[in-house]
C-alpha cells in the first residue's frame, strides 16, 4: 500500500490523537497506560495542529492517517498562544491531581498545568517538531521524508533553525537525528537537546 505525506487537513485530528496515543511510550503504544486517551495528544500534538496548520503534515497509507509530523515556526509565538488558546480551557476540565498520583494521566494534567516555556538553550533554535510513525509506516524512509517536507516548509517561511529532545534510552532515535544532521546543543540527565541550522 502505497505511503503518501500530504499536509494536515482538520479531519485528520481524530487520527493524530490516536496515533500520538499508539505511540506515545517512546513509540511503543500507551494506550493501556492512560485512563483519559486524550490526554497525551492534547499536549503533543493536538495544539500544534489547531493552531500552527501550515506546518503540519500528515502521513497517510492509501488515505487513511498513519503517522504526522507536527511544529511551529515560533515557539516563543506558539507557547504564548497555546496558553490563551488552549491550556487555559483544558485547566478547567482536568484539575491538578493529587501529589502522590504518579499516574501517567498525572504527569501529563501536570504538563497542561506547567503550560510551554522556552528553553533557554535553544533560543537561537525557534522552531521546533513532534514526529510519529506507526509500526506500519515505520522502516520505510518516511521518517526521513517527513522531516524532509518539514524543513523545507521551515525554511520557506526563512525559519532559521529547528530543535528538538529525545529521551537518552531511545538510541534509535537519536542515531536518526544524527544522520539527519542535527547536532547536540546540551545533554541533560534523561534528554538530549539536538538542533540544525535550516538557513
């Protein structure tokens, strides 16, 4: 079955929730992780498509949505209007949880909750991006293609550079952004912070 990226077009939210949620332990699924399934999309990926469109793309096999890759051009820009437009209602429907709930719904309520800051390690990096392929789409250079289309988009809008985390323990990740050029800006405790000059 053929695999084509296309850029992301409203009707493809649903799918993207359920894919950043089949994906979301690392790229393993985490579906039997959370009790509220929409919980882990409403932080990585749904504000992004919402709010920032035009540089999202979607990955389909024969139409049907099987991986994303979703950014801003400004996260400075991004972050303040996530928190006017859309940590400020989800607040209100998902209260803080108890201290002692280490709950993967927990943690992520706790990130709506922090909201987005940028990084001061990565302000001359602005933009920045979450990918993810299904077990479908994955071994195939999508990956690879995906970030490809992004980037031209970036530096299309003369988005000068791009960053990115990836967890230490996902040694295959960061061996693609390597390859990908990215080179690391910091190493933290559990995460390494890459970034690539786009122009």
């Amino acid at each position: 079955m053929a695999l084509e990226i296309r850029p992301y077009h409203p009707s493809d939210l649903v799918a993207l929730y359920r894919i950043c949620l089949q994906t979301g332990k690392s790229g393993a699924d985490a579906t039997a992780l959370f009790k509220e399934p929409d919980l882990i999309g409403h932080h990585y990926v749904a504000p992004y498509a919402v709010l920032e469109p035009q540089v999202c793309f979607t990955l389909t096999q024969s139409g049907t949505p099987c991986g994303y890759i979703v950014g801003t051009a400004d996260s400075q820009a991004f972050y303040e209007r996530c928190e006017k437009e859309w940590f400020s209602i989800l607040r209100r429907r998902y209260p803080l949880p108890a201290e002692d709930d280490d709950s993967w719904d927990a943690r992520i309520i706790r990130l709506i909750h922090q909201g987005h800051k940028v990084n001061p390690d990565c302000v001359d990096y602005p933009a920045h991006l979450h990918i993810d392929l299904l077990p479908v789409a994955q071994g195939q250079g999508m990956g690879r293609e995906l970030m490809d289309v992004f980037m031209d988009r970036l530096r299309s809008l003369s988005v000068p550079a791009l960053h990115l985390g990836v967890g230490k323990t996902n040694a295959g990740a960061i061996k693609f952004y390597e390859r990908m050029g990215f080179h690391r800006i910091k190493e933290y405790e559990k995460a390494i912070l890459f970034g690539i000059r786009l122009i």
